[in-house]
C-alpha cells in the first residue's frame, strides 16, 4: 500500500470540495481517477501532492512515500535549479527504464534534449518543458506519478514513444488524473496501453463516495494500515509551497 484516504473531506462544506473520499493505492499499479469537475481535481491533486491538509478524515502513507506530478513540472511550481542537477544527470547517471538498466544521457538524447541540462528549469517553455516534465517523471523509480495534463498535450514522436514507455513500462504507481469534462478521447488512446483501475470519485461532492473495481464493482472501505509501516498525515489545511 501506497497511500491510502479514509474518509477525507476537502472543503467539504464547499460546492467544489470533497466528502468523505475513501480509496487505496498500491505500489507498481495503474490508475485512472476522475473528478467532477476543475476544481475538485485540483483540490484532490494538491492533497496527493503535499500542497494541501485536508479537513476531515485520514490520510495514511508509506514511509517513503513520494508523488510526482506532471502539472507542477509543466509550470505550476517555480524551480530554480538547472535542469542537470535537478535530473541528477551526474550523481546519479543510470536507472531502471522499461525493464533495464539505461543512461540518463541516452534518454535525453532521444528526446532531443541533452542540451537542456544548463538551462533553469524556470525559463523552458514550450516543446522544452515538455521534455523536461516527460524525464523528470521517467527518471523516477518509485512513488506515485500523477498525469493530468500530458495525455492532453500534443508530442511528437520521440515524446509519445517515451510517454508510451512511460506509462507501460515506470515501477511507479501512475494515475491519469481527470475531471467529468475531459475530453475522453486523449485518456482513451493512453488508458488502452496498460491495465488501469478505474476510480469514480465525482460524486463526492453529494456525498460518501463509491469507488469501484476493475468490474464496476464497489470496494470495500480500506481498514487502517498496520502503524510501523505507515505514517499519518495531519488533519489540518496547510498552504502550498509554489517554490523549490
């Protein structure tokens, strides 16, 4: 188990927020998780991604527990670093992709990108920052990767080759993260490529949700986590920190 929300509300008492949101995620798993609207995703992204406290309920999470998401990597937080230390290109040269051992420079390069490693991250734009977001998140080993924005943007063909990659081939846990009026027809192409739970949450703004299976059917509310595995998260609302 991964992380784990039992009974969480967001602003629960707010047209935009979230009621008592009971769902697990596992490690090495598929996800597609859908909201009811922009506002409730982003609330329920935020939380995931350490930016906001929830009101209500619990949140329980592995020790080394870390989430990755693609909006804070396209430009919803400011990064100071250079992109080569940021990709820790020289400390840590080499990771486990699409079942073997690979260079980090070798990635890079088939994206067209090994150029970039001087460059802050703040000042990429465009076909640039994309790059940048689809190896920030290839690099990654573990935790939880969050997508709400790439499976809608156009990439050309080494970028989908390495997002097709990405999405079939990462250890981590990945979610494609949308709301009621996201186009379907960029989650379909992706979610055909792997075998994703589905996870209903847009009713939650009415009311306890039911997050379903593989088959439809409902799941049982997770039982709390053994403690010497996992740490609890404050119940509190916090503010996010828009800088690294």
């Amino acid at each position: 188990m991964l992380i784990q929300f039992a009974n969480v509300g967001f602003f629960p008492d707010q047209e935009f927020g979230l009621k008592r949101v009971s769902l697990e995620l596992e490690w090495g798993k598929r996800y597609k998780i859908t909201l009811a609207n922009q506002d409730q995703m982003s609330g329920f992204l935020g939380i995931l991604e350490g930016r906001y406290q929830v009101h209500r309920g619990r949140i329980y999470k592995a020790r080394d527990y870390a989430c990755h998401s693609d909006r804070l990597l396209l430009g919803d937080r400011v990064y100071k670093k250079k992109v080569g230390p940021f990709l820790t290109l020289e400390s840590q040269p080499f990771l486990q992709f699409g079942g073997r051992r690979r260079a980090k420079r070798t990635l890079m390069e088939e994206l067209r990108a090994y150029s970039l490693r001087h460059l802050q991250v703040y000042k990429l734009k465009g076909d640039e920052r994309l790059k940048f977001a689809l190896l920030s998140l290839g690099f990654q080993e573990s935790g939880l990767i969050l997508i709400s924005q790439l499976f809608l943007r156009q990439l050309d063909g080494p970028m989908e080759n390495f997002f097709t990659q990405l999405v079939q081939e990462s250890r981590c846990a990945l979610a494609l993260v949308c709301h009621l009026q996201t186009p379907q027809e960029g989650l379909e192409r992706w979610t055909g490529l792997a075998n994703f739970l589905p996870l209903d949450l847009s009713q939650s703004e009415h009311g306890p949700t039911e997050v379903t299976d593989q088959t439809g059917q409902p799941q049982a509310e997770p039982s709390p986590p053994a403690p010497e595995d996992l740490e609890r998260l404050p119940e509190k609302k916090g503010e996010p920190n828009p800088v690294d």
